[in-house]
C-alpha cells in the first residue's frame, strides 16, 4: 500500500503505486473533491482504500481522539468525533479506519522523551499521573465501542502503537482485549519502534514485535535515523542503510513479521521524493523478497 496525507496527490499515485498493491491509505484530505478523485480511482483501478483518522483536516484541534483521556468530556468529545468521521466515509466505505493507541500517550516518567514529536501537550500524559486500572477500564470501554461500530459501519479498526509504556508492554490485558474483539486488529510502526527502543532502555522494539505482530493488519513502514538527534524521518527503506550508521534494523524487523504474520498489509509510509525511481523500486524488491522469503540474512 501507499498513503496519501493531505489530499489525493496524482503525481505520487503515479509514480508510487505499482501493479499488485493493495491500495490507498488516506489521512486529512482537506477537500471534498479529493475524496471523490480517491473514490473514482479506486472504483476504476479496483484496489481497496483505508483510512488514517482523521480522514478530513481541521475537524477537531487535535489530530488524534484523547478517547483514553481521564477527563470525560474530552472523552466523550473524541469518540463524537470519530462518529462523526464514521458518518461521511460511509459513501468512501473504507476497508479499515486507523486511530493512534493509546491516546494520550502514556510516558514513563524515567526516559528523556525531548526527541519525540508531539503536536500538543494534550497529546501525553505521564504514567505518574494514571493508573492501570483507570487504563484497563477505558480500553475495554474503547473496544467494546468500535467493535459495534465496525459492524454498524462494516469497517475493520485498526489501532496503531503510539508511544507505548509498561502497561502495554509488560501486562496482557491489551493482548486479552485482542483476543476478545478480533475484529481488532493492530498497526505497528517500523520507524516508530525502533525510535523509542533508541530512547528507552527499558523497551525492546524486537520482543514488541514478536508479542503483537500475529494481531497485525498492517505494517507502516519507513526507517529514520537516530544518533544524537532524530534525522531523516519517514526514509524509504533500503538495503544500503546501516545500523552502525543509526538506521532501524528494518531486515531483522521484516525477518519477525515474515516469521510471525507474513500476511500483514505492508503501507510504504516514507518519503518517496528522496529518493530517485530506481531507489524506489529497490525499495519494494527489497521488501517484498525479505518478507516472501527470497532474501535471506
């Protein structure tokens, strides 16, 4: 899959969607004539469109629902709103909506979190600040609340890892709340995981991937490189790109998917203009041999 943020972009339809994708990933399209170029192509090329929440731009202050936050009016804010996003897709009928878990994130107070990006202070709180318990009883609330919706809008919700802190990783009542609603499914982010695996001692990328990724429908994946700083955010993949330099070691991550779920949708979320057509196209061969089993490490 490829994504389209912002709009419906021909030029990188163009150039990065290749024969046998499947599909579109779309997040704040900020027209409505960019919806119906999406709705037409993917009538007339056959492929299948998912949605990263928010679909349209500017619907709320924040780009992500706080249906996790403690304060109840923003929780009942964030799941009108996402109510209100499920109402206009259905004419889109999208195969998957996408919404960053948990939000707000929930921050170990131990680890220096100044590299990641947060686009309001509204977006984290700090595990000091909640409790497990207030946690559990609001995921099952918020699973409970889109497995009815999946079925009364036929879509399939996917929740992607945001930052995560021991109680997702540590404990198993996420993993049980997947068991119980498998119509639920996971988004696990390449760049993402091996950032926090940079910042946090106490997390490991590679044993997060190993525990979830049989929940996974989808994989976003990019690299990024870390050293001092954070550079070179949503980089294609390639082969070239060492880890001793400070890239994410993206053929071990692949090896883990292949060996765990080798049926996730892959959404090639990079950059595509940084690198040149031929550096793209290496890109998916890469890809697709690591993860069909015809390049080996």
């Amino acid at each position: 899959m490829i994504g389209h943020y912002g709009g419906f972009d021909f030029n990188k339809y163009q150039r990065d969607f290749k024969a046998g994708f499947y599909g579109i990933e779309a997040c704040s399209f900020s027209a409505d004539e960019d919806c119906r170029h999406l709705i037409e192509e993917s009538e007339s090329k056959g492929f299948r469109v998912g949605v990263h929440f928010p679909f349209r731009a500017n619907g709320s202050p924040l780009r992500d629902a706080l249906f996790l936050s403690s304060n109840l009016d923003e929780r009942e804010a964030a799941f009108e709103h996402i109510q209100t996003e499920l109402e206009y897709l259905a004419v889109l009928k999208p195969e998957y909506v996408l919404f960053h878990y948990p939000k707000p994130v929930i921050l170990d107070d131990r680890v220096d979190w100044k590299l990641w990006r947060f686009g309001d202070r509204r977006e984290y709180v700090f595990e000091s600040e909640c409790t497990l318990g207030g946690l559990i009883e609001r995921s099952e609330f918020l699973f409970e609340w889109l497995d009815l919706r999946s079925r009364e809008y036929r879509f399939t919700p996917i929740l992607e890892f945001d930052a995560l802190n021991s109680y997702v990783y540590e404990h198993e009542f996420f993993e049980n709340l997947l068991l119980k609603y498998p119509q639920i499914q996971l988004c696990l982010d390449t760049a993402r995981l091996y950032l926090q695996d940079k910042l946090d001692p106490r997390f490991d990328a590679k044993a997060v991937l190993r525990k979830y990724a049989k929940y996974a429908g989808l994989l976003h994946l990019s690299t990024v490189q870390v050293n001092q700083t954070v550079q070179n955010s949503h980089y294609p993949v390639l082969p070239e790109l060492s880890v001793q330099d400070g890239w994410a070691p993206i053929a071990e991550f692949l090896q883990i998917i292949r060996e765990e779920n080798n049926r996730v949708k892959i959404m090639f979320e990079h950059r595509s203009d940084l690198i040149t057509d031929d550096q793209l196209q290496q890109c998916y061969d890469w890809v697709d041999g690591i993860i069909n089993g015809s390049v080996y490490f």
